[in-house]
C-alpha cells in the first residue's frame, strides 16, 4: 500500500519553467545557468509558498545536471535523480530554525572545504536563514565572500530585514512575489484535473483568494476540501468545509450594517456562530470587504483591480453609494482591535458582538472617529442629493377670529399668568454622563461647575431644542456664558441624543420665578408703558 503524499509536495515544481509566477525570476536564473556566468551565493526572499525553496532546489540539480536543457535539469541523470531522492550528499538543505547556532555554521563551514564526490558542486540550501543567531552569522561571512569554486550557497528567508547588511551585500538578492489570484486558481485547476477532482471555477477563485499569494497554502487547501466532501466541488461546500461564511453572506451582513439595522445583524451572526463559523474568519472577511469598499472610495473605478474578491463588482459599488470612507476607516480600526484582541479574549463571540453593535450604530461611541464617521456619512448624503430632512406635520387650519367690539372701558382687564414651554423629561442617565464628557474636555475651573448632584451650581433642562444650563448664581452664570464653552456643551449633548440642542445659559437669580403675581404684574407693564415703567 503506497502511502499518501500531500499535493503541494507531489507537484512541486521540477524545472524553472514549472514555477508560477515568478517569470523574472526563473528566466534570469536561466541566463545565468546557460552563459555560465553564476554567483557564488543567492540570497531568495519573499512571503511563504511563492516558490523559494523549490526554485533553490531547481538551482541545485540544474549546476549540476549532466545533460541541462536551455537551463532546465533534465530530472532524468543520475545527479537529477540523486538531488531528488534525497540521497546525494553534496547538495545539502539545512533548516537554520533548528541548527542556528554558531557551532553549527562552524561544522558546515568546515565540511565545505572537501570536494564533491558525487555531483559537480557542492551545494548548501540554508532555509531560514533569518534563524541565525549574531553569531553564527559572523561564523558564515568568509566562506560567503570568498567560497571555493566547487561551493554554493542558497539562501531563503521571508523576513529580510532581520537578514544582516554584511550577508546581504556578499549575496545576489531574488525577490519572489505573490502570486496572483488567476495563476494559483489555473495550477489549482490543472492539479484538480490530474487527481480526478471536479473542481468548479467558482471554488477555485475562493480557494486562490484564501491562498494569499502562497501556492502552497492554495494546494494545501484544495487537498483538506477535497478530502472533506465527494462530488462536484463548489464554493458553497469550499465555504462549508473551512468554516468561512462566504462573500454572499459577508455582503448581506455589511449591507444590514450599512443600513444600521443592528437587529438582523445580530441575528444573522448568531445563525452563522450557531452553524459553527469561525469568529475570527468572519471578521477577517468583513474586514477584507471593508478595505475593497474603502479602496473603491478613494480610487473609484480604477481600484476594481484592486480587490481581494471578498464580494462581487455590482455588489461593492452599491455599498460604496451607502457608506462613506469615514465609516469605513472606523470599521477597520474596530475589526483589527476586536481580531486582535481575541488571542487573550475569554469571551471571543461577546466582543465580535459587541464589534457588530458598535458598527451598526457609530452614535454609541462619543469618540472623535466616531463623530467623523457620522460627518462623513452626512457629507456624503448632501453631495449625493439623498439627504432629505424630516418634514414636521402641518398645522391644522385655524379659523380667523371675529371681530371683538371695541371696549370702552380704558380698566385693564386680567390677563394670563406667564406661560414657559414645558421642560421635557431628560432620558435617565443623560446629565450625569453629559456632566462627564463636558468635565474631560473642559477642564478646571470649569469643570468644577457641572457634577450631577442636586446641590451642583449648574443643572440642565431640556426644552425643544434648547439645553438650558440653569445657574444658581451670577457668579457661574458669567463663567458658563462664553461661545466656546457652550459649543462644546452643545456638541457633547447633540452626539449624545442624535439630535440638534443648543445649550443657553439661564440666571435664576436674575429673574423672578415662582411668583406668578409678580409675573402679571410685570405682564401689565409691558403691554402698558403709559401706566406703568417696568425695568428689565
């Protein structure tokens, strides 16, 4: 019974032309392999599973191929077939992850000396070469710079920065880029065709966008969905097998969180959490759509090109006319601090909630990223032409009042107490977290006037559209009526309510109340200034 191998490693590649990809490389490694002009040390970077290893291991049989083929190996000689079984002892891989110390570079460098005795060159494969410690990267720098001829080393890493200037400078630089989305979907399809697998485009496009550049990481994931399901394989049961909820889900929720409907949002998180989604990878999607919804903001039509693939093209462009860049900015600063919050969260499926609800309604947050998501979305209502203000109910019609006959007698006659507009009844907590917000901004001494208690300077009423700061004292009422500080009294209320207030300063002590026949009193006198004089 033979056993199993792993599709990334059953079709690694075996020539330079097999490589995905990575054209500029391979072909410059080719010219180099057919005029003979090779350097001594080669130094390849670049993310996971774009093909370093395997274009070094390519190298390897190629310098010592005994019957190349236009730069190619010819995998048929016996060097070819020594390097791939594994059985040729010039041609040596280490991994510096596990033998990254100094005593261990001293050892290779010893052994490098000696001469081949099965292949032309001696060949050292050093992968992760980042891995070495300070030490052992002294130990490697002579035999780099200045190697015996029948000597080459072949260097990997995917962290660059952390590679020493000294070993960058003895060493030819290859930078192996992603790998785009259409040329992994297309190996994916060949691989599918040569195992038997019925691998629809749909699912392959998901498979190559969840692969990230990596060809590896996009082979590995076609042999887990292959194994997990029997049949035709298409996105859905892609989706279904790696716990990922999808872009047509991903873009049903950010349409409810579009249209701040926090209720099927949660219901719709809650459907997918019990169907035994990834948290993480749902936020990640809608991450991903958040930035391809942010990118078609700021580039328009030409960022089309740029998108991951989360959700479709029609679908992107409806969303981009409802959220505006400011809202979309915040939903990724709030995506990346939930995500990456879960690696010590005890409640992972609380705080993506909590994330969701916070995206959905952007007035819970009093924050200045909050506000200018809120700003922005109104900008952008304006400029569009959506914006449409409430219209009040119409006055009922009143009929015109007749005529009264003229009254002779010149006695004034009773009139009305003074009416004010009825104080409305503040929400439950509103003062005492408006008397917060307004003491951080403000300051001392200002801060000093508004505390919630009930022997405070400073108490508010709210009446229509005014918020009215009522003093106790002349004292305070001067301090409090300047336009700066009731500007901010003003904005901290309306983000709080959702609504427009104007905060006005009112002197209790400059004005009678609680007496309702000193106000008719004073009523009098100003409908009659002939009889009486009354000084305001």
């Amino acid at each position: 019974m033979s056993t199993y191998q792993a599709l990334y490693r059953k079709y690694r590649p075996q020539t330079f032309d097999d490589v995905s990809g990575q054209q500029a490389v391979t072909q410059t490694l080719k010219n180099q392999l057919i005029t003979g002009k090779m350097s001594h040390a080669y130094l390849f970077t670049g993310s996971r599973g774009t093909g370093k290893t395997s274009c070094a291991k390519i190298l390897a049989k190629a310098v010592n191929c005994l019957h190349p083929d236009n730069g190619n190996p010819c995998n048929c000689c016996e060097a070819c077939r020594a390097i791939d079984s594994g059985s040729c002892m010039d041609v040596l891989e280490i991994d510096a992850a596990s033998n990254n110390g100094v005593d261990n570079v001293r050892d290779l460098r010893d052994d490098a000396i000696y001469t081949p005795s099965q292949v032309k060159m001696r060949v050292y494969i050093i992968d992760e070469v980042h891995m070495l410690s300070l030490s052992a990267f002294n130990a490697l720098l002579k035999i780099i710079e200045e190697p015996p001829e029948h000597l080459l080393f072949i260097l990997a890493t995917t962290e660059l920065h952390k590679v020493p200037a000294t070993i960058l400078s003895r060493c030819q630089r290859f930078s192996f880029r992603r790998i785009s989305q259409e040329d992994i979907a297309a190996r994916l399809q060949y691989v599918a065709y040569q195992e038997g697998i019925d691998l629809d485009d749909s699912a392959a496009r998901v498979l190559a966008r969840l692969a990230d550049g990596g060809m590896r990481d996009g082979l590995s994931l076609l042999d887990q969905c292959a194994s997990a399901t029997a049949g035709e394989l298409t996105a859905e049961r892609v989706y279904a097998c790696l716990g990922i909820a999808g872009e047509r889900v991903c873009g049903e929720l950010m349409g409810y969180i579009a249209a701040h409907d926090t209720a099927r949002a949660l219901e719709l998180f809650n459907r997918l959490y019990a169907e035994g989604k990834d948290l993480g990878a749902m936020l990640d999607e809608l991450a991903c759509m958040a930035r391809d919804l942010l990118v078609l903001q700021t580039a328009g039509k030409g960022g089309i090109a740029m998108l991951s693939g989360v959700a479709s093209d029609q679908e992107a462009l409806a969303l981009t006319k409802v959220l505006s860049s400011g809202e979309l900015v915040r939903m990724l600063n709030l995506l990346q601090t939930t995500m990456a919050g879960f690696t010590r969260s005890s409640s992972r499926r609380m705080d993506a909630e909590l994330c969701l609800v916070q995206m959905c309604r952007p007035e819970l947050d009093l924050d200045a990223e909050a506000l200018n998501a809120r700003l922005t979305r109104l900008e952008e209502q304006v400029k569009t032409g959506s914006f449409v203000p409430a219209q009040t109910a119409p006055a009922p019609a009143q009929a015109q009042p007749k005529p009264e006959p003229e009254k002779t007698d010149p006695a004034p006659a009773e009139e009305e107490p003074l009416k004010q507009p009825p104080a409305e009844e503040m929400p439950m907590g509103f003062w005492s977290e408006l008397c917060a917000a307004v003491r951080k901004e403000l300051g001392p001494p200002l801060s000093g006037f508004f505390a919630a208690t009930p022997d405070a300077p400073v108490q508010g009423a709210l009446a229509g559209d005014t918020l009215e700061l009522r003093c106790g004292n002349g004292f305070t009422a001067q301090m409090l009526d300047k336009p700066e500080t009731l500007a901010v009294v003003s904005r901290k209320a309306s983000a709080m309510l959702s609504r427009n207030l104007r905060a006005v300063v009112v002197d209790l002590s400059a004005r009678p109340a609680g007496n309702p026949r000193l106000e008719q009193l004073m009523n009098f006198g100003r409908n009659h200034p002939d009889i009486v004089t009354i000084k305001e």
